[in-house]
C-alpha cells in the first residue's frame, strides 16, 4: 500500500508513534524513526521495522527546538532521498491543575506537542510539496476537542494542532498534499497506564464500546490517511475513541 514511499514519525520509539511506525513499514513504507531520548526503545522499533524489509533509520531529535529539528529533517531527507509522509506525533503530559499549573509545565507541554508539529512541518513540507501526493498527519487528542481537568497546556496544544492542521490542508492542497488530524481517545499505552485507578475503572461506563483502544487501531487509521485510499480527504478530525466524544 505504502511501497516507494518515505514516512517520518515523531516520538516513534513507543505507544503510538511506534506501532504507527510499524504499520507503515508494514505497508512497504521506508520509516525514519524519531525519537527523544530512549535509543535502547528507538533501536528496537528499528529492528522491528527492518524486518518488514523495509529501510528504517532512528534519529534522536528534541522536536520542540528548531535548530534541532531542522538539522535532524535535513538529514532524513538526504538519508532516504525523499519524504512522502510526516506523522507528528510526539508528545508530553505534564497534568495539573490551572490554578497550580507552572510556566514550565505549561511551555514544556505547548513546545513539545504543539512548536513540535510546526517545526516538522516547517522543515519537511519542501522534501513532501516534492511528492506531489504528500502527507501530514497530526496525532491530537479527544483532549484537544472537549478540554480534560487537570490538562490545560495539554488540551491547547492538541487543540493547536488540529488548528495546524487544518492551515497546513489549505496552504498545501494546491501541491496535493492532505493533511489530517486523528483525536485519540483512551489508547492503552504507558501514557494511560499512569492514571489513576478509579479513573480506569470509569472507562467501561464513559465510553461506549466499553474499553480502552489500542495503539494498532489509531495506527491503522494512519496508514489509511497516508495511502492513496485517502486522497480526498483532507482537513479532517477524525477520532479513534471508541464513542466517547459521540
């Protein structure tokens, strides 16, 4: 589905971002994957996609600072010769209260998600404008659609994105590049596998279908979006939240 084409994906070393790496590689997509600090997590998606016999490389970046970004995007393209296919994925939580939330836990939260997306989107768009059947696609949040307690800078830097990615779908559509933004609900990954208890135990009674998602299933849409089965769609939300924003 995805053979002869290049797929960057940000905070690919786990969670989504690595089974979202997985799914291209498996589709036939060459995969360089994105990383912040884990090289021994990093090196083993790395090996995993390799065997799909696929080309995977690991590049440890820091997305929210621009010189960083811009070396590490100048790298993967001369590396791979193109890219086709950019998924910002990368993310942080740091949960609080807004009456008790600090700077820093507000702006860590905002550059990371959000100045993170920008600048992949920023350095890469010339390589994927180059494609002429580019695309981008942002991993935001059912957070960024309802607001969450206790997630402000969060909720605002997923909101931002789906923002990003409706502009990113109007500037580039004349270069036939889409771009879409998927709204995860309660994914089972080490992200979720921090809250607390009773808040585990509310899922099966707020969302419809009763359980938690996983990580394949918000991937798989992802592959769809970047294949050609997409082609006319673009600008789009789409949530993968078992009914809970319903």
């Amino acid at each position: 589905m995805l053979k002869g084409k290049t797929a960057v994906v940000t905070g690919a070393s786990r969670g989504i971002g690595k089974a979202i790496a997985l799914g291209m590689a498996q589709n036939g997509a060459d995969v360089a994957i994105v990383y912040s600090a884990n090289e021994g997590l990093a090196g083993e998606v790395l090996r995993q996609a390799e065997s799909f016999g696929t080309a995977a490389r690991a590049y440890r970046c820091n997305v929210a600072d621009w010189n960083e970004a811009k070396s590490v995007c100048e790298k993967i393209a001369a590396d791979f010769g193109s890219v086709d296919i950019l998924v910002n994925n990368a993310g942080i939580i740091k949960d609080n209260f807004l009456r008790r939330m600090s700077e820093e836990e507000f702006d860590a939260v905002i550059d990371v998600d959000l100045k993170g997306a920008f600048n992949f989107i920023r350095h890469l768009s010339r390589f994927i404008v180059r494609s002429k059947a580019g695309r981008i696609i942002n991993i935001s949040s059912v957070s960024g659609m309802m607001g969450n307690p206790c997630q402000g800078n969060y909720s605002a830097a997923k909101a931002g994105m789906i923002g990003l990615a409706k502009t990113a779908a109007k500037e580039f559509s004349g270069k036939n590049v889409t771009c879409n933004a998927i709204a995860p609900g309660f994914i089972d990954t080490d992200m979720t596998a921090a809250l607390p208890q009773a808040v585990k135990e509310q899922i099966s009674t707020v969302v419809p279908l009763k359980r938690m998602g996983t990580a394949e299933e918000v991937a798989n849409l992802a592959v769809f979006l970047a294949s050609e089965l997409s082609s006319y769609i673009t600008g789009e939300v789409i949530r993968v939240d078992g009914g809970l924003c319903m």
